[in-house]
C-alpha cells in the first residue's frame, strides 16, 4: 500500500509536473486524556484546500471502521462506527487551508489505538498514520496492612485499578523522600492496569507513609499514619491463646483496640 501509494505519487508529479502533495501527520503517538478532546492532526503540503478532496478518517486495527468521511464537500458519517457518533468534526475553514485534522471530543479509552488520515483527490492520494494513547486515572489507591515481621516492621501494600498506561507508583515518607519498596505487581484486566505496592515500614520517626501513582496528566496518592506502637507479636500470641479460649469475640475486639491505639488510615 505505502510503495504503491509512493509510486502513484511520483508518477502524478511526473505527469502532471505539478507540486507533489503528501499529506502529514504526527510523528510520535498522542497521548489523550480520557474526557478531553482531541485533535488528530493530519495536513496536506504544500498547503492546499482540501475543500474537494475525499477526506476519511479510519481505525487501522478494527474492521468496519470509519471514524469520519468527508466527501462531495460534505460529511458522510452515517457507516460510522457508533461509538464515535457526535463525537468527531473536520473543519471546512481549515480543510481550505490544506488542514485535515480530525477533532475527537470526550475522548474514552475505547479510542485508543491507530488511526489513518486518507485525502483522496481525483488524480493523487496520500495517507499518514496517527496513535493515540489514551490515559485513564485508576482508583484512589487503598492502603492494607498485610502482616508483621519479627522485627516489629509493618507490611503494608497499596492497591489501585483500571489505570491506562501503566502507571508508576512510589511510596514516600513524610519528607516525601522515595522508599526503596519490595514489590510490584502488575496485571491488566478489561478494566485497564491493576497494580499492587508492596513495602514494609518501621517505627522510626516517620510514621506517616504514601503511597502515589502517577501517569504524565495524572496523580493520586493516599497516605497511613502509623502512631503509637501496635506490639504485634505480643498481639499474636494472646491472639493464638485467646482463640483457643473464646474465638471471634475476643479477637474482635483486640483487632479493634489495637486499630484504634495504633494505626489510623487516612
Ligand atoms: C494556507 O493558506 C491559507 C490561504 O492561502 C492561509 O490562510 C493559511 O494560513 C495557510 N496555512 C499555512 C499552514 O501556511
Ligand atoms: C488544524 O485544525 C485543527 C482543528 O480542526 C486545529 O486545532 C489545528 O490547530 C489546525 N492546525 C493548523 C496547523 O492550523
């Protein structure tokens, strides 16, 4: 397709001996923000009006996948893929200026992928390809404590989903200083990214951690507070004994006061 369109192309200039057109697009992927709008950029040079040309915008990686025609000075949307339906736009004062570009508004994550720009006049085509990324902010991370070392460290992980990309992910100290943390764990569902943070804290002055995600338009962050002292493997033990003796209500209620005494989630 890109040699065919290539060889069409020198042979119109040849023939017609007139300026070679090619149409042009971004050279590195857009990166969209789910909700926002977009523009798609795609221009003819040398500056040109494409008030007359065919002008479709199409998905690369789906089939029956129009995104926008324009042809016969007109836009012909009705083979459209539905879910772009009310959502894109050429503008005809900037198609006389050679500029193609598609507007895509309320942007989702569905849109992401490839797209080609064809402009098609009666004697000379061209096309260029355009990548959107679209960035999708996961949940608000939730904080769990998952154990205690024998050290008195607190293991704690932080939790967050259907992000889009990957996003990285700290935790910090009150200072906002970096922690070296043990784990990461990434999966990707329907949903987009999910990713787990794994870090074990110690009592040690900083007592308040956070943990944040972050993509390049987005941020969040939740943070612990860890006061007082929770003594966890004293905690154990009595756990272990009362267990034997009363079960559920006692282990209720020690779960209980320790939480209240010793760690409060923001
Ligand atoms: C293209 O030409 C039109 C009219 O001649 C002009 O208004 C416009 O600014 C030009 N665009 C560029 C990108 O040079
Ligand atoms: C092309 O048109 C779009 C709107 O359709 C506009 O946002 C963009 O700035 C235009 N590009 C140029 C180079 O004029």
């Amino acid at each position: 397709m890109k040699v065919m369109t290539f060889i069409k192309n020198v042979l119109v200039c040849l023939f017609h001996n007139t300026e070679c057109l090619k149409v042009v697009g971004p050279a590195a992927p857009l990166l969209a923000v789910a909700g926002e709008d977009l523009v798609l950029p795609c221009s003819i040079q040398p500056n040109t009006s494409a008030l007359d040309m065919r002008v479709e915008w199409f998905r690369v990686d789906v089939t029956d996948s129009l995104v926008h025609l324009y042809k016969d000075q007109e836009d012909k949307n009705e083979g459209q893929i539905l879910s772009y339906r009310g959502r894109t736009a050429l503008s005809k004062e900037e198609l006389q200026k050679g500029n193609a570009s598609l507007k895509l508004s309320a942007v989702r994550a569905s849109d992401e992928g490839a797209y080609k720009c064809l402009v098609e006049a009666k004697s000379w085509y061209d096309d260029i390809t355009v990548n959107v990324i679209v960035e999708v902010l996961g949940t608000h991370p939730v904080i769990t404590i998952e154990g205690y070392d024998n050290l008195g460290g607190i293991n704690l992980v932080c939790e967050s989903r259907g992000w889009n990309p990957k996003p990285e992910v700290w935790w910090l100290d009150r200072e906002g200083v970096t922690l070296t943390a043990e784990d990461t764990e990434t999966h990707r569902d329907t949903e987009g990214f999910q990713v787990k943070h794994s870090i074990t804290v110690y009592d040690s002055g900083s007592n308040r951690f956070y943990c944040r995600l972050q993509q390049k338009h987005h941020m969040t962050e939740r943070d612990i507070i860890i006061s007082g002292k929770c003594e966890f493997q004293h905690f154990f033990t009595v756990l272990v004994i009362i267990d034997f003796i009363f079960a559920v209500v006692f282990t209720v209620t020690i779960t209980c006061v320790c939480q209240k005494k010793g760690i409060i989630f923001n």
